[in-house]
C-alpha cells in the first residue's frame, strides 16, 4: 500500500473520533458544534485522500479529488469560525471576514468539480494520478493558507499573551501548535500541483491538528484530565487495531483484526466508564467542599462586619471597652475562618478547571488601605504595630480581578501579623511607569532556606512552622503565587533567616497615568 494512503487514513480517523468526542461531550455548546464539523470535513478530506492514492484508475482517482476538494474547502473556513468562539473575538472585523469566509467557500464550490478547479490529472514523483491545478485554484490556495489560515493563527497568537487564565492560555497553546503542524504539514502536498518534485511528508502531520485542538477542549474546557487520558489510551489502541484490519491482505486475516478492533473498543468503553465513575465522585467532593464554603462562608463574613462596626464604635467611646477584648477575639477567629475557607474554594476551583478571573480597572493603593483597616482588630489583639505607607503617586491602577488580588494582600498581611507576635508590619506600595510592587515586611520568626524552598508550593509549609503550631492550612501562598502569576505578575520572599523577620514581594503590572 502506499505509504501516503496511509497517512490519510490515519488522519481520517483521527479526526472522525475527536469530533465525535468532542461532540458527544455537550452537542448543544456552539463551538462544539463548529469543531465537529471541522472534523468531519477533515475526514472527508483525509479519507478522500486516501482512495485517491490507492485509485488505479483515472475515474476513479479524479472522483476522489474532487470529493477531497470538498472537503478542503470548509476546514480554513470553520477552524477560523471556531477560533473566534474560543477567543470570544466577536468584532465586527472578525464577523464580516467570516460572512466572506463562508460566502467564498461556497462560491468556489461551484467550480470545485470543474477543470477550472482541477485541470486534470498526471503522474508525478512516484504518484500516477496527481491533480494540475486550474485557474481558479489559485484563487483558493491564496484565500486558504495566505488569506484566512494566516489571519487565525494571527488572532490565536494576539490573543495568547493577553490571556491571563491559566487553563484558557493552555488550550490556547495546543491550538496554536495543532495548526501550525496541521496546516504545516498540508501545505507540504502543494509543491506536486505546481510541479515541484517535493513529496508530502508533511501529511503525517495533519493528525495532530485534530488531535491537539480536541484534546484541548476535553482537557480544559470539558472533561477531568484522567477520565481523557483513558479515553486517549482506549482511542489509540483502537485505532491500532483499527489501521491494522484495513492493511490486511487477506479476508482472513480482516475477520480477525477486524475482532479485535470490536473487542478493543467495547474494552475502551468499560474502562472509561470505570475512570469516569472514579473521578465524578472526586468532583462530587469537591463540589460539596464549595457549596459547603458557600453557605458557612457568607454568615461568618456578615459577623465579622457586625463585629467591625462595633469595635469601630468602641473606638469612638460610644460603646464600653470591657468588651473589645471578647470583641477582638470574635474579629480575629472568624477572620480565619473565613480565611481558611476562601482557601479551600480556591484549591477546589483550581482542581475542577472553575477559576474564573473578573477583569477590570481597580486602584491597588484603595485594596491595600481596606487590608489594613480589616486586619488592623487582629494586629492590635496580637499586640502588633501595622503601617501602611505608600510612594508619591496618587493612584496605584491596574486591570484585573480585584477580589483574587485582593485574597493574596489578605493572606500575605494575614500571614505578617501571625508570624510576627509583639512586632511590627509594614506594608508599602511603590511604582514604575510600568509596575507596581507590594512590599509586606515583619519583624517576625523569618524563614529558613528549607521553608523557603516549599513556601510556595501546595500545602507547604516548612518544619518550622509546624513545630510553631501556627493554625493554616499551606495553601494560601501557594493560590497567592496562582493569583498574581495569572496576572503576569511574580511574587517571592526573603529573608536573612529564622529569627530575623521576612519580606514578601508582590510585583504586578499596572496602566500607566493618563
């Protein structure tokens, strides 16, 4: 068989079963619709492809072209329409290039089985029936790979940097790559059309677009990562046997291949049924985890402003000091509650791909001075002398999700006043014209070099402060890390060693003054 064949055949299938993976997950979500019918004019494409190259006969092998022209036509035209649904690019720009997109799919349709499509066929390198391009295929090379395959991945790689989910810029990645090999090794079977004796190595490539772009849906936007890699261990296995059967010489040999490529995927089926059974009740823990931090999280919140309001009213003398004692200590209990809370929903969104970053313009020197007020109950119950100072400038204004930037000044200043009894913290706010920085420095128990090594890391939390037996659960600098690296910021610590106090750096981007 040639070997060429070979490679549409595998692309076909490939693509076939992403679409329908990706399909069955949710066929009601848009873009999910539009991917599986990328596929399947891929598979027309591929499987077309294939019967073209074992043709042995002129009819035969021109049929299959022009089925293959088909195909080719549609993949530019909605890869570029599912594109702008996973990057949400919903500009007039973008709607009118896919109306032209669409609209010049169809027209050159028309000609597709025409010789101003294709002018004929011919034998070329080691192929006896290759296609001459007619006057019109120049049209459709130019609109495909120069026109609209050229202006998505311009898109994709605008988009890719500006994103700050890190699970949206992953997906992005994969996509990226699956065109750039996909279209890559396709455009490797045009040198033939024009005369240039370059076979098309490339086209084992075009595997990966399916391949890549459906496994970043299942990955980031449906399904938990194990039940995926079951279904892709299952999906090549089958496809093994699959490839196999069709190779077989012999009818014999086809009857037995062809069994157990059944018995391989009904295998398939079972064990990803078993994974999915396994990790939904993970979900399921999950999902209570949150719903639970929900409904105990919103009473506590709302004691905790009562309780701010009256030792805000103790300060004023309206109130007798005899219970701002009681009253600090309530302040401070439910404050790390509700810190430890918000963790734990962290940890658990994380998990379950649910992170979600609200974006918009906030002053950061405004969330900082609230951080002060709202801890300043706890540092004055632990006898701690907290400061605030800021630089020159009168604002601080960055783009971003003020609540999660919020929760790392929360846990960092939270973290200062525990490690720090009887001393002093200071947090300050200093600016470029391109970043601001948050610096939190103590006076407290400092950091050793083997704290520091898992500081940041999930559930780390050093030797040192366990044997402190300081209450915190290991994760809030840890999501403190997740947070500001989303917004393309960095945040570290130092530290002279234990006993000597500690600093912790927060370095965030910011829109310079107007």
């Amino acid at each position: 068989m040639n070997i060429f064949a070979i490679s549409g055949l595998v692309n076909g299938i490939v693509a076939i079963t992403f679409g329908i993976l990706v399909i069955s997950k949710n066929w009601r979500d848009r873009a999910n619709q539009i991917f599986f019918f990328m596929t399947l004019s891929l598979a027309v494409w591929s499987f077309s492809y294939w019967q073209w190259l074992l043709s042995t006969n002129y009819d035969s092998a021109i049929l299959w072209v022009k089925i293959l022209s088909v195909g080719s036509l549609f993949i530019p035209v909605f890869f570029y329409h599912w594109v702008i649904l996973l990057i949400n690019g919903k500009s007039l720009v973008n709607k009118i290039v896919l109306w032209l997109a669409y609209t010049t799919a169809i027209v050159i349709l028309f000609f597709a089985q025409s010789n101003l499509f294709i002018a004929g066929l011919e034998k070329k390198s080691s192929f006896n029936f290759w296609p001459n391009p007619g006057s019109v295929y120049d049209v459709y090379f130019s609109y495909v790979y120069v026109g609209l395959i050229t202006y998505t991945l311009y898109l994709l790689l605008r988009a890719y940097p500006k994103e700050l989910d890190r699970n949206k810029k992953g997906q992005l990645l994969y996509v990226i790559l699956g065109a750039i090999l996909g279209f890559g090794g396709g455009l490797t079977n045009f040198p033939l059309w024009w005369n240039i004796n370059i076979p098309p190595y490339g086209n084992f490539l075009v595997a990966a677009f399916p391949f890549l772009l459906g496994y970043s849906v299942l990955k980031y936007k449906l399904f938990n990562a194990k039940t995926i890699t079951a279904e892709l261990i299952a999906f090549a296995l089958w496809v093994f046997t699959l490839i196999i059967t069709f190779l077989a010489e012999s009818t014999l040999l086809k009857l037995v291949y062809g069994f157990f490529s059944i018995l391989m995927g009904i295998g398939g089926v079972f064990l990803i049924k078993a994974v999915y059974k396994t990790e939904r009740l993970s979900e399921e823990k999950s999902e209570f985890i949150s719903f639970a931090g929900h409904e105990v999280g919103n009473p506590l919140t709302f004691i905790n402003g009562a309780v701010m309001n009256i030792l805000e009213e103790m300060d004023e003398g309206k109130i007798s000091g005899e219970l701002k004692d009681d009253m600090q200590k309530v302040y401070v209990n439910s404050n790390e509650a509700i810190s430890l809370i918000a963790q734990y929903l962290g940890k658990s969104k994380l998990e379950l791909n649910q992170l979600k970053y609200e974006m918009a313009d906030f002053d950061l020197k405004t969330i900082a001075s609230q951080t002060i007020h709202n801890y300043q109950p706890i540092a004055d119950q632990g006898g701690v002398s907290l400061k605030f100072t800021t630089g020159e400038d009168k604002d601080y204004i960055m783009n971003g999700d003020r609540v999660k930037i919020k929760e790392v000044l929360n846990n960092l200043v939270n973290n200062a006043i525990k490690f720090s009894p009887k001393g002093m913290v200071e947090v300050s706010l200093s600016k470029t014209d391109k970043t601001v920085l948050v610096e939190i420095k103590d006076s407290g128990r400092g950091i050793s070099k083997e704290t520091m090594s898992v500081l940041f890391k999930k559930f780390g939390r050093g030797d040192s402060v366990e044997k402190a037996k300081i209450a915190g659960t290991g994760l809030g600098l840890f999501l403190s890390k997740t947070f500001v690296e989303a917004h393309g910021g960095k945040i570290w610590a130092e530290s002279e060693g234990a006993g000597k106090g500690s600093t912790f750096f927060v370095e965030l981007p910011c829109i310079q003054n107007k």
